[in-house]
C-alpha cells in the first residue's frame, strides 16, 4: 500500500496496523505504558534526592502545563496518521506542506526507546529477582542493614543480574512479538487494578510505621532553597518519563484508537492515574525510610532497600512482597513494550519484517545495550559530576541522564511545536473534538508557547548554565 499526497508517494507501507478494541483498550495499554519503574522506584528516589516537597511541586506543575497537552499532542498526531511515529511524522509534514525532516523526532524516539529500555530491564530483572528473594522468606524480620547488604551483593554481581535482565527482556520480547490486542492489551487489564490495590496497602503499613508525619511532610512540604536548577530540570524530565512522552510511545498507542474516542477524557485518566500511583509509592516509601533511620538520598537501590523492611516486619509479609514485586514486574513489564513498539511498527510497517523478527531483533538490541548498565554496578562502574551532583554508575547513569534530562524533553518540546504550529489549527480542531472552544484554546496555548518555552529554557541552562554560574 501507497500513502500519497498530491499524487505523490510519501511512505510505502506493507502492513496496516491493528486497532484497540474500544477506548477502554487505550486507556489501560497507555496507563500500562506510562505506570511502571517511573513511578515506584524512580520517582521516590528522585524526590530523596531532590530534597522532597520541591521537586514534587514542580514535577506537579510540570504535570499539568508539559504532560497534559504533550500526551494530547501525540495521540492527536499518532491517530491522524496511524503509522509508526517516524512516518506519523513524515507524512503529516508532507500533508500539512512541511520539511520531511519533522521524521527526525521518530528517529530520536526509537534511539530514546532503547537506551531506557537497556536499563529499564536491568532494574525490571532485579525486581524479578526480587519476586524469589522474598518468596524465600529472605526478608522476614531482618534488619536494615541486613537489607541494604543483600541488594549490594545482588547488584554488584553480573551474572546473577544477567540472568534476571534476560529473563525480563525474553517476556517483554514474547508480548511484543503477540501484537496489539492479543498481547497487549490482556496484559494491562488485570494487574493495574490489583497494583493499585496493594500499594494502597503498603501505604496503610507507612501510616502506622512511626515515621509517617515525617514522610508526609517530606513529601508535601516545600522548601523553596532546595528549587536548584538541578531539581528543576530532574522534576521535568521525571515528568515526560513517568508519563512516557517525548519518545513516541504514546503516538505509537495512538495510532491504534479508534476514531471516535475522546483524546482530552483518556488523557485525563491516564495523567491522575499516573500521578497517584507516583505519590502513594512515595507515601510508602519515605515513612519507611524515617522510621528506620535510612538515607532518603539512597538513589536507585531506594526501594529496594525500604520496602523489603516493610515486608520484613508485617503480618504476611511473605505473601505480600511476593505479590508486591510480582505485580511492580507487570508494571515494568507494560511500560517496557511501549518502549521498543515504535521501533516494531517501523520495521513492520517499511521494511515488511515480521512482527515477530521485528520484536526479536529490537528486544535483542535492548538486551545488548543492558550489559552497559549491568557492569556500571559492578566491574565498569564510573563516577562523574553532572550540574553538580556527583554521579557513581558511570553508563547507567549516562543513558538515565542523557534520556530523562536530554532526549525525552527534547522530543516533546518537538512534538508540541510540531502539533501547535506545523498541524493546521482546522485539523487539530478536527481530530481533538474537545467539545469546548475555550478547552481547545487552552490546549493550543499550552502547546504553541507554555510546554516549549518552559522546556526550552530548561535546555537551555543545561547547555549554558555552566557559564551562569562561573
Ligand atoms: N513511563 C514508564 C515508567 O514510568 O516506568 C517508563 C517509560 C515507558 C518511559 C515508555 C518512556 C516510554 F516511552
């Protein structure tokens, strides 16, 4: 199949895509997608390290004046062309009388996608691990210190952690290989709803765990001399990291909704259900980490080191911790084939691959590039300073910084000019049908000057601040 503008081919396209059985179908995959790692171990030991109530004011606002019409922008855009992002935005660029050169945002997508996704399975495999340790019984009334060591011996071991990564890489390829409604969507319909649950759970334990006052107001108390730049620039990249945009995930799940259904409502329910989930992972975590005397800066190891005292010390808790890290692996394991999806449905959709190679060669890659992160916390392990803050995991923490701080806000900031700009105000109109003119006008706003002058600015200091602060 041809799809020409003006008698012109654009894209040569070999497959088309399927769709999502209804809205509801959407709804959870792009929840699933944006649910995961993001909220319940990164987000907690970002705010550990960014001191608390600051970030997580400015990651809320960012939330809604970044995230909100982003998302709506790149389900706009994955519907109206419903191709892989690469030839979303190729052909909409011919359409709309652009440079072809908009593509460059699908390319820097699918590079994002594997670069998260190479350390994304390292930290879902240690969650697998997990799974075992505390069906073993290895936390039950153990001590903090006891805790913290086994996660640096388990860590600081590669072949174990090899095989936990391969182990995650291998399901998270077989789910990608089944396609959209057959794979994706069973997945996300069961566990998201039972996560939920038990994190509500966890956060009843933190409430009676002694040191709740104390992670409330962690949590929600700002201090407005902790607002660095660096906490700043983390909290939005946080932000299009938790809510997976930027990159093309989403566009991607756009692309299969079907056209009746409302962008601005799924938007929404995706966006609170992403943010709760991220502040009760956070009213679990940092009472537990008051009350025991732990080190809210603790970084990645954070949860790993909190929440199996937790476990450790309740009734059941045996039970619990299994069920707890079995379903953080579901979450993980939703968001990490929106992260490779872009990349399937390009090889699928030009190259005439089949769905099933296509998952095979792009999980495999992933695969490769975790060896990266896997050795940066043991064997490779480097340290540098970035905006200040001293760095020890060497390509972990490159690949972290370089997407969350660089590439994802980059691409959104793209995506938001792109659809405030480039897309004809008639046809954005058309394909949002928010039902409100003043609602369409908001969205538009946010997208032609908020998002990008925001992020933007951001951007800028990362490259320039060095020569501010001299
Ligand atoms: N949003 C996911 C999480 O919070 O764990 C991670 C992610 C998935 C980021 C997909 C980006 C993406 F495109």
């Amino acid at each position: 199949m041809f799809i020409k503008n003006r008698g012109k081919v654009v894209v040569h396209v070999n497959y088309v895509h399927a769709q999502w059985s209804s809205r509801w179908a959407f709804v959870l995959a792009a929840t699933g997608s944006a649910v995961g790692l993001g909220n319940i171990w990164k987000f907690p030991y970002m705010v550990g390290q960014g001191g608390g109530g600051a970030f997580v004011l400015v990651y809320l606002v960012c939330i809604v004046l970044i995230g909100i019409p982003i998302m709506m922008s790149e389900v706009l855009l994955g519907r109206r062309a419903r191709l892989s992002p690469v030839n979303t935005m190729r052909v909409l660029a011919q359409q709309e009388g652009a440079s072809p050169g908009w593509q460059f945002v699908g390319w820097l997508g699918m590079a994002t996608g594997f670069l998260i996704l190479s350390f994304y399975g390292v930290v879902a495999g240690w969650t697998l691990a997990y799974v075992f340790h505390s069906a073993s019984g290895a936390f039950a009334m153990e001590n903090p210190q006891h805790i913290k060591a086994l996660f640096g011996a388990f860590v600081t071991d590669p072949q174990r952690v090899l095989v936990w990564h391969t182990l995650f890489m291998a399901m998270t390829t077989l789910i990608v290989a089944r396609g959209v409604q057959a794979g994706l969507e069973k997945a996300v319909k069961v566990m998201m709803p039972v996560l939920f649950i038990l994190l509500l759970a966890l956060v009843f334990y933190s409430m009676g765990s002694g040191g709740f006052d104390e992670g409330w107001e962690f949590l929600f108390k700002t201090d407005f001399d902790k607002l660095t730049p660096a906490v700043i620039l983390g909290a939005m990249g946080q932000a299009f990291f938790s809510l997976s945009l930027g990159m093309g995930a989403i566009m991607i799940y756009g692309s299969y909704l079907p056209q009746r259904s409302s962008i601005g409502g799924s938007t929404f329910l995706i966006v609170i259900a992403d943010t709760v989930v991220a502040l009760l992972a956070g009213l679990a975590v940092f009472p537990i980490v008051f009350a025991n005397g732990l080190e809210p800066a603790a970084g990645p190891p954070l949860i790993f080191e909190t929440l199996p005292i937790a476990f450790g010390q309740m009734p059941g808790g045996t039970f619990w911790g299994t069920l707890f890290f079995v379903l953080l692996v579901f979450a993980a394991w939703t968001s990490a084939i929106s992260l490779i999806e872009p990349a399937v449905a390009w090889l699928t959709e030009t190259r005439g691959v089949r769905r099933v190679l296509a998952a095979v060669l792009t999980g495999g890659f992933a695969w490769l590039l975790g060896m990266l992160t896997i050795m940066s916390f043991s064997d490779w392990a480097f340290s540098f300073r970035f905006l200040g803050v001293e760095k020890t995991h060497g390509f972990f923490d490159i690949f972290e910084l370089l997407t969350t701080n660089i590439t994802l806000p980059l691409g959104g900031i793209l995506i938001a000019l792109f659809a405030g700009w480039t897309i004809r105000r008639s046809h954005s109109q058309e394909e949002l049908k928010l039902g409100s003119l003043a609602g369409f006008e908001i969205w538009l706003f946010l997208t032609r000057f908020v998002s990008p002058v925001m992020v933007g600015m951001l951007l800028l200091y990362l490259l320039f601040g060095h020569y501010l602060n001299a």
